[in-house]
C-alpha cells in the first residue's frame, strides 16, 4: 500500500516538473514571437503618418473660416470684374472695328454715287451754269502771295494758267485773263497765260493757278474734299444710326466754294529726302502731300530755300516719282495723342507696331511745339523717385527737370531709365520711353521687362529702330514730346526719356548732310545745339495756374572712351539740369550702377528731395569724395594710420551701399534709412561684400519690429532729436542682436 501511494506520488512529481519545464519553454517561443510581433508593429506604426488629432471647431475659428472665405470671395469677385472689363474691352473694339468697316464701305458708296452723280450730264450743265458766278467768286479771291511777289521780282513774270474740263465761254477767259493781267501790272509784272480747256481728270468744273496757289472749283476737287471729310472723322459714336447722322452733318458742312491752295513738284528724290519746286510760301515744319502716289504719303519740309524746298518723306520714298505732284495742307506734321497710346508700342508717326490692334486716339498735337514760358513756369519741387540709391540720395531728380544719362555703351544707361520708369507704379506718373535707333531686339526685351513689371499700364513706347529711316527716327523725340505735353498741358506728370540722343543727333546730321546744310563740329550742321535744346525745352514744371503739370526728361547720350568733352555731349550737358555720369571701370569692376559721384550732379532737384533724405546724405557726398582722395592715395600699399584705414572702411561700405540691382528700386524712406545705417557705423562688422546681408536683415528687423518708427520714416519730414534718438537706439539694438 505505502509503495502504491509513493508510486502516485512519484507520477504526481514527474507530472509536475513536465508541467514546470513544458511551461517555461512554451512561454519563451511564445515570448520570442510576440516581441517580434512587437517591432513589427512598431516599425509599422513609425512608417505610418500620425493620425491627426480632430480639433472641434471652436467659435474663434469660425471666424476665421469666415474670413478665408470672404478672402476667396473677394479674389473671384476681383476676377469676375476683371474678366468684365476684358470683355467689355474686347466688345468694344470689336464694335468700333465694325462701325470702321461700315464706314469706309459707306465713304466708297457716297463717293462712288457722288462721283456718278456728279459725272451726270444734269449736274455738269448746272456747273456750267454757273460759270460766270463761279469767275466772279474766284477773281474776287486772287491775291498775289509773298512768294509769288519774291519770284516776279527775279523772274518778271508770272504763269498764269486755266484748266478747265470744257471749253470755256470766251467772255469768261477774257474777264481771266484781263483781271490777271491787271493784277500783276499793278506790282510791274507781266503774265503768261496758258488756257487747257479739255483737261478730262478734273470731271467738270474750272480752276484758275496763279503761281504756285490753285483756285479751284472742279468736282475733282470737290470728291477729293468730301472723301478727306469723310475719312477725317473721328468714330466715337455708340450706335450706326449717330455714324450715319455725323456722316450727314460733315457732308452738309463742306462749304461748296472755291477751294484754294498751293501746289508743287517734285525735283528729286534720294534717301528719304525730296526737293520740291513750287509750294512759294510755305514754312517750315509744315506737312505736304504727295498726290501721285498709289497709297496717301506725307512729307514734312525741313529746309526752305529761295528756289527749293527740301522735305523728308515718311514711308517708302520708292513710289514718288520726279514731277509728281505735291499739295501744302497747311498744317504742321502732328502726332496721335490720349490715353489710348498708353500701353502701346507706336511708330513716330502714330502707327502701332506691336500687334495688338488700332489705336482709338482722336487728337493729335504738332510734333514742335513752342516751350512753356517763363511765366508759365515754377522751379521744380516734387520729387521724382528712381527707387535708385546712387541717384535720390546723391543726384536728386525734381518733377520737371531734364537730367541727363551719359556714359560709354554698355555701362547701364538704359538699365537706369528702364528701372525709373518700373518705380512709377502707383506714383501718378505716366512714362513714355523713345527708342530712337537702337536695335528691335532691345526695345522688344525693354517692352517685355516693363510688362513683366507691370508698367506699361502707364507707359507708352515710341519706337524708331536703327533700320527706320532717318526721318523717322529724327521726329521720334519730337512726337513722344507731343504726347506727353498731352498729359502735361491736362496737369498730369510725365517721364520722358530719349533713348538716346547721340543716334538722334546723328539722324539728323545724316538729313542735314542729304539736304546739303554746310557741316560744321564733326560734321554735325550748325543749329544741331538748337535742336536739342528746343527739344528739352519742353520739359518743364507748370505753374499752378498752367495747371502744374510736368514733363520730366531724361535724356541718355552715349560717350566714346568717357569722353564727356566731345560735341553732342557738351551740348546736351550745358542744356541739361544736371548729368548722372556713369563710368565703365566702375561698372566693370562690380559698383552697378556705375555712378561716377565725382562728376554726377543736379543742379536744381535738391529742392525736391525730400527733408529726409537731405538730411541723412549731406555728409554722403563728401564723405565717398574723401574716400575716393584716400583711396586712389594709398592704393600704392603706404602705410596708413588708423583713423585713415577708417575712413576708407567706411567709403567702401558706403559704396557697397550704393550698389543695386536692376529692378530693384526701393522706397525713399528704406534708401534713407539704409545710408543713415551704414554712415552711423552700424554695418561696422560687416563686410563690404556682405552689404546686401545686412541691407536685407535691418530692413526685415525695421518693418517688423519698428512699426511706428519706420511711419515717421516714411513722411519723409526731417528727423527731429527724438525721432534720431530713437533711431539710434533702434540701431544699437539691432546690432546688439546681430
Ligand atoms: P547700350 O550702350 O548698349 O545702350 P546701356 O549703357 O544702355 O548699353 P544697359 O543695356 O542698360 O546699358 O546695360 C548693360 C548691361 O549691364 C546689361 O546686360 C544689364 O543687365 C547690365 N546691368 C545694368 N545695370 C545693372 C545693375 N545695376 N546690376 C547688374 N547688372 C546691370
Ligand atoms: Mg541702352
């Protein structure tokens, strides 16, 4: 029996340790697993993105919810009306594209139907009818003009000539002729009268010349004034029927009366230039028109001899022929004007030429046009900002002055101009750049920048390029001056610049030179001076009573090898405000742009700079001046002493300071702030090469942190003791920081 229970309980024992020993193993493989289960999930769970944690909106972001969406609102509102406003543009030129075309098809019915009716036997035989009304209307009106005076005294006589389209009654000629006859006895003349009596062009009718002047009454005459009427009207009316009724009321206002004017010829044609016999009285500037040409040419007289006259030719002077006739218009050569022209690319002569359409512009101005009179005229006192350091801290340029850009090619002239024009955004000034001479290509990435910038809103582009004519290219800065006196006679400011001159003035050497002018200073005619200065004689600031609009100039001249001495440069210096020199050894070894300070001034556009700004760069000049003495002195590697080496540190960061990129003009108050810095010694610890760091770090620092310092700033005032204190003590803390 006991060896019965301890046989039980040795089993029991055996079972136990296999319990203990089986337990042990299968919680260790089962432990193994799990831990590497366990680094799976968590390699899992570190590769899965964390799950957001939902956030109940509370009642302040509803606010803000409500402010996203308004924004996006407001944003597509903004794009609606802009896409209104394109349409609605668009809309528009369509509808006066097909009011044109209606027109024009209507001119050529009217003129068609007129030239029928007037061809018809009933209307030739009221004209006839009306020949001896019409002799006596015409001999009413002969005069002999100055010019005809000037030719009896050289000649003795004087050609007399009646055309007519029928034989005339004699009683009619002999009143002609008679009437003539007495009219040149009484001045010692004789005349030489011609009758063509079967001249069939001029359809019906007569007409009388004496001299170079024209008395007509022809129905030639009278459908080539009823076509120019026609044509010359302006489509500004908003539906056909107000066309048609315009188109009525220039009809029925065309006088039928004797039509008098001054004909001629041409002699010779070469280059662009004509000479022209007849026209007696007629001056310069004015504009003629070649009559038998296959499309409508104009000229415009440029020089005025005893027994010629010379004319520049505007378009393709191939299709006018010796002897073709030429008629005075008598007005000057004029140029399109308004707001239609801003945003556009145009030719001189009013033509766009960059694709996108008709210009819409009804006036026009005369390309010369006498100067503002002194009495007219205030000295210059707003401030035109290039956002360019160098420039409104050392050369300040007023609304109203003409500040000339000179410096040999390729030292960043145009770079200025172009950057000048980009900071007028939102300054209420309207820019117009001429190109005259230079390359497509220039003036197409020119375009291009501005409307990157967005500044041809406000710009026009008056493009004469290098393969244009010299004509045209002559009349560019003239006609681009016509349109911003425009703007300026309305009392708006204007931007010009003349880009550049030189070309302009070699332009006109070239027509001088083809119009036989004797040359004189390197070949350039003598009243090359006048011609610049009765050009920047434009630009000016009105008077308050005038109206207060300015033209601001800023010519370019491009120099040879820096030299400002030569002819057209000290011509356009001496008429100039004040010049901004730029030099290509400061422009190649890195100081962009490359004003020379030394020999940069304005003369008058300190007074429009702002208190600020004078304040803080009164000691500029003279500081980079001493700097510049300093360093051309110890370039030789002497020895200098400590207050030297200094100075010299300082002049360079100032320099650094003036460097600048294209199109990065900057606000006045920042420029201010900036030279106020690094004169005060702030930039100490910089660089000259990390300049632009620390421009960008105490600009950041300023708007951010300096809110109501940088609004005293921005009024442009003068800096009171507290306002400078405070300044300082913003700077000491900003240099603390960094
Ligand atoms: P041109 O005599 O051919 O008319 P220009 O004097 O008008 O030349 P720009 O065409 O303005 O000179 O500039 C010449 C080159 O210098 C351009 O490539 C332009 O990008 C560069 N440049 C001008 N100003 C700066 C500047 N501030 N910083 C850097 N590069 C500049
Ligand atoms: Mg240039």
């Amino acid at each position: 029996m006991p060896r019965f229970i301890f046989t039980i309980i040795n089993f029991l024992l055996l079972l136990l340790i296999i319990y203990l020993v089986g337990r042990k193993m299968i919680v260790n493989i089962f432990r193994g697993r799990k831990e590497r289960i366990n680094q799976s999930l968590d390699i899992a769970s570190q590769a899965l993105p964390e799950p957001e944690e939902y956030d109940p909106p509370k009642p302040e972001d509803d606010e803000s919810h409500k402010a996203a969406l308004e924004e996006e609102l407001a944003i597509r509102k903004k794009k609606l009306a802009d896409l209104k406003v394109k349409f609605e543009n668009e809309s528009e030129t369509l509808r006066r594209e097909s009011l044109l075309n209606s027109r024009s098809n209507l001119v050529q019915l009217t003129m068609d139907k007129a030239r029928e009716y007037m061809k018809s036997e009933e209307f030739l035989q009221s004209m006839k009818d009306q020949e001896d009304k019409v002799a006596d209307r015409i001999l009413s009106l002969i005069k002999l003009t100055p010019g005809d005076m000037m030719y009896l005294e050289k000649k003795g006589k004087l050609y007399v000539s009646l055309f007519s389209s029928y034989p005339l009654k004699l009683t009619t000629i002999g009143r002609i002729h008679q009437a003539t006859d007495k009219l040149l006895e009484d001045v010692g003349g004789i005349t030489s009268f011609r009758i063509v009596d079967d001249e069939e062009g001029l359809i019906g009718g007569f007409r009388l010349r004496i001299g170079d002047t024209v008395y007509d009454y022809t129905v030639k005459d009278r459908l080539y004034m009823l076509q120019e009427a026609l044509n010359d009207m302006p489509i500004k009316e908003t539906t056909f029927e107000n066309m048609l009724n315009k188109m009525r009321k220039t009809v029925d206002k065309i006088k039928i009366d004797v039509d008098i004017f001054q004909l001629g010829r041409v002699l010779s044609v070469s280059d662009g230039i004509c000479w022209l016999d007849g026209l007696a009285d007629i001056m310069y500037g004015e504009l003629v028109e070649f009559l038998d040409t296959p499309k409508k040419m104009y000229g415009m007289v440029m020089d005025v001899q005893p027994d010629r006259i010379g004319c520049m030719i505007f378009g393709k002077f191939q299709h006018i022929e010796t002897y073709s006739r030429v008629r005075r218009l008598g007005r000057m050569a004029e140029t399109p004007v308004g707001e239609e022209l801003l945003g556009r690319v145009i030719s001189p002569t009013g033509e766009p030429i960059d694709g996108k359409g008709r210009i819409w512009s009804h006036d026009t101005r005369p390309i010369e046009f006498a100067a503002p009179a002194i009495p007219d005229r205030q000295p210059v006192k707003v401030p035109l900002e290039t956002g360019i350091k160098a420039i409104d801290a050392l050369v300040p340029i007023g609304r109203g002055q003409r500040e000339l850009i000179i410096g040999d090619r390729q030292t960043g002239k145009t770079s200025i101009a172009v950057d000048t024009i980009i900071n007028q955004k939102d300054k209420d000034v309207i820019c117009i750049y001429v190109a005259i001479g230079q390359k497509e290509t220039t003036v197409a990435s020119i375009v291009e920048q501005l409307e990157k910038y967005g500044a041809m809103d406000y710009t026009t582009v008056v493009c004469s390029s290098a393969s244009d004519s010299a004509s045209l290219q002559y009349i560019a800065p003239f006609a681009g001056t016509a349109m911003g006196e425009y703007f300026m006679y309305k009392g708006k400011d204007v931007l010009i610049i003349y880009d550049d001159l030189s070309k302009h003035a070699i332009a006109y050497r070239e027509l001088s030179l083809l119009l036989h002018r004797p040359s004189g200073r390197e070949a350039y005619p003598g009243d090359i001076f006048y011609l610049h200065s009765r050009l920047l004689e434009r630009s000016a600031k009105l008077s308050d009573e005038a109206g207060g609009g300015s033209i601001t100039a800023l010519p370019i001249i491009e120099t040879l090898a820096g030299d400002i001495s030569a002819y057209i440069p000290t011509n356009v210096i001496s008429i100039t405000d004040g010049q901004i020199f730029l030099e290509s050894d400061l422009f190649n070894s890195g100081q962009r742009p490359a004003v020379n300070v030394g020999l940069s001034v304005s003369r008058v556009g300190g007074s429009a700079q702002t208190k600020l700004m004078k304040q803080v760069a009164s000691n500029l000049r003279t500081g980079l001046a001493q700097y510049r003495e300093y360093a051309s002195f110890t370039q030789f590697g002497a020895d200098i002493d400590e207050a030297t080496r200094k100075t010299l540190a300082t002049g360079e960061r100032m320099m650094a300071v003036l460097r600048q990129d294209r199109f990065m003009p900057i606000p006045t108050w920042e420029q201010a702030l900036l030279i106020y810095a690094v004169s005060n010694g702030a930039a100490d610890n910089y660089d000259p090469g990390k300049i632009r760091d620390f421009e960008k770090k105490l600009l950041d620092w300023f708007t951010s942190s300096q809110k109501p310092l940088c609004d005293e700033l921005k009024t442009g005032m003068k800096m009171s003791k507290e306002v400078k204190a405070s300044l300082d003590s913003a700077l000491a803390e900003f240099g603390k920081l960094a």
